[in-house]
C-alpha cells in the first residue's frame, strides 16, 4: 500500500485571528507515515515533519 495525500484548511478564529494550515504526507507501508506541515496564524509561524505509527486490529 502506497499513498500519498496533501490537506490544507484556512479560517479565523474568535481567539488568534486568521490561521492556516498545510500537511502532506507519504505512506510506504499501511502502517508507516511520514509527513510536513506548515502552519502560520497572526502570532507565529510553524513547519515541522513527523513519523506516524498506527497498530491495532
């Protein structure tokens, strides 16, 4: 199983303001995800990358 997948949201909120969101990922196998994000809002910016790991039945 191999997939990508891209996700983006954008909106404001009644506590900081405007903010926005950007996430896209990789799955090399159906349990394994590696990912990147972006997110900026009124106060601070952020990016980052991540691993995720997913088990149970």
């Amino acid at each position: 199983m191999r997939q990508g997948y891209l996700e983006a949201q954008a909106g404001v909120s009644s506590l900081s303001g405007w903010y926005a969101q950007a996430e896209g990922g990789y799955r090399p196998l159906a349990n394994l995800g590696l990912f990147g994000f972006r997110e900026a809002n009124a106060r601070e910016r952020m990016t980052g990358v991540g691993v995720r790991w997913t088990f149970g039945p």
